[in-house]
C-alpha cells in the first residue's frame, strides 16, 4: 500500500459493519464498558465529522466524533481511534485526529474532547482537563481526559458530569418548568 492513495473521506452507514469490526478488534469486549462508550449510548454520533481510512476499497480507520456537553460547555467527544494493526505507525491515526478536529472547528464546535494518551495525543494540540473539572457516568482515569479548544474559554466552560448532548437535552426535557406550572394555577 501506497499512503499517498488513502482518502480519508465522512464516515457513510455502509461504512458502519467494518467499523464495528475495527473497534471490536482493537478495544475487545472491555470497550462496551468504557465511559466514554457509555457517553456515547446516549444518541447518535455526527457522521459528517466522523472519518475514515480507505486505501482501496475497504476502511482501515476510523474515527467518530460525538456531541457532548457538561456543564455550560459543549464539545465533540472524539473517539473511538483505532487503526487496523497492519496499518499502525504510518501516521493514519493522527491524520484522522487532524482531520476531524479541523472539521469540528469549521462545523463551529467550541472543543474537542477525549478520554486517551496525553502522549499521543498532547502534539496533536490536547491538554489535561484540571483534575476534577469533569466527571463522567462511569469510572475513568481524570488524567486522561484531554481537550482541545476551538473557541476561547470552551474548557473553562465544561464543567461537571460530561454527557451525551442528547440525553442531557432529554434530562432537562422532562423538569417541570416553573412558568408553566404558575400558567396551569392561574387557568
Ligand atoms: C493508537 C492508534 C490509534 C494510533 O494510530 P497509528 O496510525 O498507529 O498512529 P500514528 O501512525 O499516527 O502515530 C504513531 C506514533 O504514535 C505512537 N503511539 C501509538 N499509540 C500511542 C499511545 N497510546 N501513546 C503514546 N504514543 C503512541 C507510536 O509509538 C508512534 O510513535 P513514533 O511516531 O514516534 O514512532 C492505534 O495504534 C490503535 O488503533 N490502537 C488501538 C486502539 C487505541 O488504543 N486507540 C486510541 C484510544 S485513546
């Protein structure tokens, strides 16, 4: 394989059984317990900020991009990464990063977040969180929540349990809403 000949192009359904199986190989059955997996179970990921590797006709990398919010802030969770094993250290892994948080910042997000390796992950723009600033529904390692930010003081702003925007949105849905309850009285 040529690296100049793979695209990296948006993550399309029919990409979805490859994908599953890039991420089945790489995290194993751990991944279904993970909490970032566990944000993720909350709604859909963003397939047009979403990307994979194709050298000829079949994906060799993927990475998914999901809304997120905490707090006041909003970000993309970025993750899962994995890069087939015949594939790794040819720099797929970080051209997909670079690419999908370039389009999160023309989509107009304020951060990039992701639970990974500071290592890996810092040269690529990532910092650490403060250590409890964040939280998320299942235990993780503080030190490896890493975010990027595409708009001045989007890190500030994430503050407490991350989530799934989706299921925050659900969350504050089903509160009852003071104004309305004054209306009910009041007729
Ligand atoms: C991590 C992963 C996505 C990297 O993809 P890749 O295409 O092989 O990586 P790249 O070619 O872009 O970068 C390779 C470099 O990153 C380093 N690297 C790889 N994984 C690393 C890690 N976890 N921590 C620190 N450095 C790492 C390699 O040693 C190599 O360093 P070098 O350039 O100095 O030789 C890939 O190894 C993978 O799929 N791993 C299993 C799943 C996983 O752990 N995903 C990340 C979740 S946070």
């Amino acid at each position: 394989m040529n690296i100049a000949d793979v695209a990296y192009l948006p993550e399309q359904p029919a990409h979805d059984p490859e994908i599953e199986h890039i991420n089945a190989e790489a995290f194993g059955p751990g991944r279904f317990a993970r909490a970032a997996y566990r944000i993720r179970e909350g709604g859909p990921h963003e397939r047009a900020l979403s990307f994979v590797a194709i050298p000829e006709n079949a994906v060799i990398a993927s990475v998914r991009m999901t809304r997120v919010a905490a707090g006041e802030g909003t970000a993309l969770l970025l993750g899962p990464l994995a890069v087939r094993p015949a594939y790794k250290n040819l720099g797929i892994g970080r051209r997909l990063v670079r690419i999908a948080v370039e389009a999160a910042g023309k989509a107009g997000a304020a951060a990039v977040l992701l639970v990974g390796d500071a290592p890996y992950y810092g040269p690529l723009g990532f910092g650490k969180i403060p250590r409890g600033q964040l939280s998320m529904p299942r235990p993780v390692d503080l030190g490896r929540i890493l975010v990027v930010e595409l708009k001045p003081g989007a890190a500030a702003a994430l503050k407490g349990m991350v989530d799934h925007e989706d299921r925050i949105k659900a969350a504050f849905s089903l509160l009852p809403v003071h104004g309305e309850k004054v209306a009910r009285r009041a007729g």
